[in-house]
C-alpha cells in the first residue's frame, strides 16, 4: 500500500492549518474590536481638540483637548447653551467650536459683530441652530453665515480633558450680552 504522504508532510499541513485558523480567528477579533471602536467614536463618544480665540475665555487658542459626545446631538436634545462641534458652512472640510444660542423657532438678539450699530432680532428656521463663539469680537459664526443646519452639527462637548490643570465638566449657559426668547 502506498501512501499519499510522509509523516513529516501530514504534520506540516497539520500545523499549517492550525496556523491558519489561529491567524483567521485572531484576524476576526481584530476586525470586531476595529468595528466596536468604530462605533463608539461615531454614534457615542470621542476625543476632539478645540483650538482658535473664538471661544475664549471657555478655551484656550493652543488648543484643549475635549470630550465629544453623540448621543444627544442624534437624538435632538441639544439645548441653548451647550457647546457644539459642527462642521463649517464656510468650508465643509473644517470643523467648528461654538455655543448654541438659538433653536429652531428661537429669536435670537444677534450682538452687532463690531461696535457700530445695534442688535437686530432674528428668528431660527425650522431644522436649524444659531451658533456663536464666546469672544464675540474674535469669532466667525451665524452672525456672519445665518443659522446651520442641525445636521451639521457633530456632536456636543461636555468635558474639557486636557490641559490637566484645567479638566472638568463644560458649562452650559447663555453669555451675558445676548439676549434669548424661546418661541416653545
């Protein structure tokens, strides 16, 4: 009788198939841990780094390092005050930090953005947020492109991890010199 194979050859393609079910199983956790990650940092939370004068004194210009989270941007429960981030109308590919200052529905005393002239009154679209940065004299926002679109928005930050000195939970409120009038 004659056989097909050695017993040095059997054991090789023994170990070779055990080899390669260890790297297919090794490689479809690999893909599920890459695909939980996913997941969190799109439709949970992620780490996002907020950086220009807009938004002193919340942040600093270098840049601070935020916790960003999307449950409650997905779900439409981002309330007047709260700090978003959100993609710019100006040029898609950039992201923005600014504060909501007005829901759809919302009027919003827009302040003059230079020291001429007064405030004028502008009702949000339906669909749409009214967005600013703090430091009002230092700040591209709705004053200047209109209400965005609720869409665009990425998600809100609530932490502040980064610098260590300064971590702690961001505040939700309404700058003094604007004035707010819910329509609901």
């Amino acid at each position: 009788m004659t056989h097909w194979f050695t017993k040095g050859q059997v054991w090789q393609k023994y170990k070779l198939s055990v080899l390669l079910a260890d790297l297919a199983d090794k490689g479809k956790t690999l893909i599920q841990a890459a695909g939980f990650v996913y997941f969190v940092r799109e439709y949970c939370i992620e780490l996002s780094v907020c950086m220009g004068p807009s938004m002193l004194p919340t942040f600093n210009t270098r840049g601070d390092v935020l916790l960003l989270e999307h449950i409650t941007t997905t779900f439409g429960h981002v309330r007047v005050g709260d700090v978003v981030l959100a993609r710019s109308l100006q040029n898609p590919k950039q992201i923005v930090c600014k504060r909501v200052l007005g829901l759809e529905g919302d009027e919003v005393r827009v302040a003059p953005s230079t020291h001429l002239g007064e405030g004028r009154m502008v009702k949000v679209p339906r669909g749409h947020v009214w967005l600013q940065g703090d430091n009002t004299l230092n700040s591209t926002d709705s004053r200047h492109y209109g209400p965005v679109p609720y869409a665009l928005i990425k998600g809100r930050a609530f932490l502040k991890v980064w610098p260590p000195h300064e971590v702690g939970l961001i505040r939700s409120y309404v700058p003094e010199p604007f004035g707010y009038q819910s329509s609901r």
